[in-house]
C-alpha cells in the first residue's frame, strides 16, 4: 500500500540497505517502499550504478546480487527530471539529492550523510537518517 509519500533515498542509504539486509537503512528502504514513492533522478541513478559496482563492495555481496537490486530499485522508482540547480550542500556531489526533492516534491530526504544532515530542513524538506524516518513512520 503506497501512498502520496514521496521519498528520496541518498546513495550511502541505498547501498546500505543492499550490503546489509538487516540494517537501519534496509529498514528504512523497505518502510519507505512500502508506505510511499521512491524518487530517482538521472544524476542519482547514474551515481547509484558507479557506487554499486565498485569492487570493494564484493566481499559483502555480490556484484549480480547488487545488479539486480538496482534495477528493481530503478524499475520501482519514480523518475524525475529535475529543474532547479541546487548549490546549497557543503558537498557539492551531494547537491543532486537536494534538486532531487525540490523537484520531486519529496516528503523527505533519508541520509546518513552529514553535509545533508546539516541542511535539516532544506525547505520545508525533512531530512532524516533512517532510525528518524523508521521512528517517524511508527506514527502513520
């Protein structure tokens, strides 16, 4: 059951959530399938697929097994064509998330990364690290 949640996922909670199934993020992922929208964007999935398929992640899972969750990711998600350049974040790759939801009109952003973290709220845009998001859906 969806509803008009619409959830943008940082890359580090993606890969989490693929590396470690029983982790905050997977949860967070799940939840966030589950209740709402996955937005992507062009710039988020083309950094999602080099991230996935570095070498170094190996060793906790699969390339084929990474491979095939990115595309049910893909194939699950929203695409957005972003329209606002952002420049806002202290880490400038991270910018794209940030247009992402702009764009997308995204319920929140989910992030472990704390260049984004310190943005909370980016206007008016929640952004919470998974154990936030999974406390904040115990209430819907």
């Amino acid at each position: 059951m969806t509803s008009d949640r619409r959830f943008v996922l940082d890359t580090n909670v993606v890969m989490s959530a693929v590396l470690l199934p029983q982790s905050l993020a997977r949860q967070a992922f799940d939840q966030a399938h589950k209740r709402g929208i996955l937005l992507l964007s062009t710039a988020t999935a083309q950094e999602l697929d080099a991230v996935i398929q570095r070498p170094k992640f190996d060793r906790y899972a699969p390339l084929e097994h990474r491979l095939r969750f990115l595309t049910t990711f893909i194939l699950a998600a929203t695409l957005i064509t972003t329209t606002e350049t952002v420049t806002d974040c202290r880490g400038a790759n991270d910018n794209k998330f940030l247009e992402l939801a702009v764009s997308g009109r995204a319920t929140c952003i989910v992030s472990g990364d704390n260049d984004l973290l310190a943005l909370h709220p980016f206007r008016g845009i929640p952004i919470l690290t998974p154990r936030q998001l999974l406390d904040q859906v115990a209430g819907w």
